[in-house]
C-alpha cells in the first residue's frame, strides 16, 4: 500500500491555486506522465524541463555523467524564465522537472507565489525497475543513484504536495489536483506509467 500523502503546511495561506505547477522528482518517478495529465485537467500547457537543456547537458547525461551546478544554471535560469512569461500572461501551465536540490527550487520559484510543486516521491527499487522498463530517454539508469545523493526532498517554507508514486496516475492527478486547489473534473487517464 502506498506511504501517506502529505501537503506540507506552508501550502496553506498562499491563496488560491497555483497558475504553475512543477512536477519533481527523480528520473523514472512519473513526471512527463503525469505532468501532462495534469496540464490537461489545469486547461493549460505543458512544458518537459528535458526541453531546456543545451546540447551539451544532453550529451553529458548520455556519456553517464552527472551533471554539476555550473551546467545547470543556465537551464534552470531559462525555465524559471519560462514560468514567469507564463504567469504574466495568465497561461496555466505544468513544468516537469527533476528540481532536486531546494536551491534550484528556489531558483525556479524566484519569489513568485503562483508557482506550487507536486513532488512525485518514491523508493529507489521501485524507480530502478521503471527505468529498466523504460525505452528512448537519453538519462541511463546508472545515473539514478547520483539523483537520489542529490535529492533533497521538499520541506518547511515550500508550497509543495508529496504523492506517492506506488498510486495509480489517476489517484496522483486528483490528490494533487485537490490538495493545490485545482479546478477540473477527477481524471480519467489510463493507471501505467
């Protein structure tokens, strides 16, 4: 059975629903699938932080190779970038993106209080297997273990909902949409990931 599903307490008092949502998590815990339904239910876009990313990252990443903060940077500087266009211009919006450290959290938010995460957290056996199922992405399963070193897990201070990702997508879209304050209709999305 799924662990407990929290909101952490600075979600409350911030208003009302988030225009962006930033989905995080490790490689392989869900996020462009459920980053996408969500969209969906919000009426708005969807964004996949692998799109932001220059050459070079991609090509580190591939080699196996982490990536250290000096290269991330630059892409974390462009989606934050992003999030603000799309709060000045109304755009719902959903960004999947790893976000693990909570300065690059930080660095995404910038301050703005219409911006909530929706952590997707999980066991490393448990996103091992996915990754070992999963076909076509350019992260190897090697590098899982130097994602979870880095993961620092939302805490005090963050507008964040924590969903385990053992739930079928369809109960994860609906306990965050719930939780953040979403508008839509429970989701109707097939249960694999």
């Amino acid at each position: 059975m799924p662990a407990a599903d929290s909101t952490q307490p600075s979600d409350s008092g911030r208003g009302g629903p988030p225009g962006v949502v930033i989905v995080m998590g490790v490689s392989g815990s869900g996020k462009t699938t459920i980053g996408k339904q969500l969209a969906r239910r919000m009426g708005g876009v969807f964004a996949d932080a692998d799109s932001f990313h220059p050459p070079a990252n991609i090509e580190k990443m591939k080699a196996g190779h982490p990536l250290t903060d000096e290269d991330r940077w630059p892409w974390l500087d462009a989606m934050a970038a992003q999030i603000g266009q799309w709060l000045e211009e109304g755009q719902p919006a959903v960004l999947a993106c790893s976000a693990l450290k909570r300065v690059y959290r930080d660095r995404l938010v910038a301050g703005r209080s219409g911006v909530a995460f929706l952590y997707l957290s999980g066991s490393e056996a448990v996103i091992a297997t996915r990754l070992a199922n999963r076909k076509g992405h350019f992260m190897p399963p090697s590098l899982l273990r130097s994602q979870f070193e880095t993961l620092e897990p939302p805490g005090d201070g963050e507008r964040v909902v924590t969903v385990d990702i053992r739930h079928p997508p369809r109960r994860i879209i609906d306990i965050a949409a719930r939780r953040l304050g979403l508008p839509g209709q429970p989701s109707r999305v097939a249960d694999d990931v």
